[in-house]
C-alpha cells in the first residue's frame, strides 16, 4: 500500500464548551423528561386523590336542605360549628384515647421484639421479617372476623376460661376488644421502623457504653433510645393515624357501644345523609393526619 492510499482519518466533532446557557438548556431537557415520566403518576394521583379530597373539603362549606339534600350555593361554616356539639367531642377524644392506647401498646410490644430481630444472625432476621409479614397475606377484614369468634361469648378464650373455672370472658363489644384488634392489625407498622433504625446502629456503640460501667438501662436510655428515635417516631405515627380513623376494627369488634370517628363519619353519609357535616369531619380529620405526617417528615422520616 502506497502512502496516497492510506485512508484519511474521520474528522473530528466539534466539541460543546460548557456554558451556562448551555448547561441551562440540558437541564431544562432534563426536567422535561422527568416530568413526562411522572406525568401518569401525577394524573393518578390528581384524579384519584387530590380531586377526591378537594370534593370533600367544598361539601363541608355546603348546606343540607330540608328534604336531605346538600345545596352547594349556599356555602357557610355551620357544619364547623357543629363540631363542637358534647356527642362530637365524646367522639374524638374516645378515638384519641383509644388510638394513643393503641400506639403505646404496639411500642412496648414491638420494641424489644425490633431489638432481638435486628441483633440475630441473618438467617433469623430474614426469617423473623417473615412472621412479621405473614398477616399481611391475608386479607384484614377476615382477620378483623377471626377476632370477633375467638373473643366471642362461644369462642374459644371464653370456652378455655370457663374451663379452668373462671367463667365465660364478655371482651367482644368492648373498648378492649378493640384496642386488641387495633393492636394486631397495626404492629407490624411498628416494628419494621424501629428494626430499620435499630439495625443501623452500630453495636460497638452499647459495647463502649458498658466498658465505661453504664448499666443495660443507662445505655438503653443514653445510647440505644437516642439513636433509635427515629424509628420511635415513624412507627408511633404510622400507628396513630390509623388508629385514629380506624372503621373496619371498631365496628366488628366494638359494635353501637364503641362509636369511633371512622364509624361516625360513615354514619354521617351513609346513615344521616348529612354530607356536609361528614365532610367537615372528615376535613378535621384530615387535617389531624397530615399535622402527624409533617411531623413524621420533619422529625423522623429524614433520618431513616
């Protein structure tokens, strides 16, 4: 091969500078396209929930005329007003009561349940993680069912109770009885923030602690529950707003006796009719919830 027939290199391309325009350009792209890509889960999200709650919000401006209806010309506060009424507070503290019951109950049973989980072998863990998820295979109002016949009058604890001669137990239709259930559907929301924050934790830490002569307690106190906290605040939240709104537990296992603010609210609209006036319940719940969510975000979920 002679010189004249060896083949021209490729011309080279021109090459970009970065500028700010330029670099202003690529990121506009890049938002455009991360737009586009979201843009089904934003239409979801807007026509499925957003558009709901504001529908919600504007009924409870509205006015229930006298043959059931609900009139939305007439916008007023009176079903606000109406909040304030002794059965409506005896509602709402029965709730709070009922789900800050709830929630310490679940903290004290999944905490140590958390600790033991995340400080075993792999092998454990993974399968303790199992048993904490199997309930969640099946579906919540048949375990809510379940409940209501093992706490039944012929149930099995009342059959054992009496055999051992302490007669037949009476806990379904009781506040009790709903706390337990309340208690078994939402655990699991408490143990897996606190294994997630407590398996982070780096054990040498606890060690450190007790060569320097602290007790288990002392380093509970100082060391594990400080860095923990987190995951006390996550699982106490995830608990509580359910808890809160609870309809499906209250109304199997507490009957007419244990009227909580799911209950009452479903009562309102399909029951009463007085859309208005369930509405603004639902918006003070609502309101309630996501006062627990920010706190979640800005005290716990950061961390996690």
């Amino acid at each position: 091969m002679t010189l004249t027939e060896i083949p021209e290199t490729a011309p080279e391309l021109p090459v970009q500078v970065a500028t700010p325009e330029l670099e202003a350009t690529n990121e506009r792209n890049d938002r455009r396209r991360g737009f586009l890509m979201a843009l089904p889960a934003f239409s979801f999200l807007t026509v499925f929930f957003a558009l709901p709650l504001v529908l919600v919000v504007v009924y409870s401006f509205a006015t229930r005329n006298r043959f059931g209806g609900t009139d939305l010309s007439g916008w007023n506060t009176d079903s606000y007003q109406e909040l304030g009424s002794d059965l409506v507070r005896q509602v709402l503290t029965r709730s709070l009561v009922l789900a800050v019951i709830t929630t310490v109950i679940c903290l004290l049973l999944a905490y140590p349940f958390a600790y033991y989980m995340a400080t075993r072998k792999i092998g454990i863990r993974n399968l303790m993680l199992v048993f904490v998820m199997i309930p969640f295979w099946t579906n919540f109002l048949v375990r809510n069912y379940a409940w209501y016949v093992i706490l039944g009058t012929d149930g099995p604890l009342s059959q054992v109770t009496e055999t051992v001669g302490i007669g037949p137990t009476r806990l379904l239709f009781t506040q009790a009885a709903v706390v337990l259930g309340l208690v078994y559907g939402f655990l699991p929301f408490m143990i897996l923030p606190l294994y997630a924050s407590i398996e982070r934790i780096d054990g040498r830490l606890l060690e450190a602690s007790r060569d320097l002569y602290a007790t288990g307690a002392q380093s509970f106190r100082h060391v594990l529950l400080p860095l923990s906290l987190p995951g006390v605040v996550a699982g106490s939240i995830l608990v509580f707003i359910p808890s809160l709104g609870a309809y499906v537990t209250p109304e199997i296992l507490g009957g007419a006796k244990t009227t909580l603010l799911g209950s009452y609210i479903v009562t309102q609209f399909l029951t009463a009719r007085n859309f208005p006036f369930g509405a603004a319940l639902s918006t003070v719940l609502m309101v309630i919830m996501l006062s627990a969510t920010i706190v979640y975000f800005r005290k716990g979920g950061r961390t996690l």
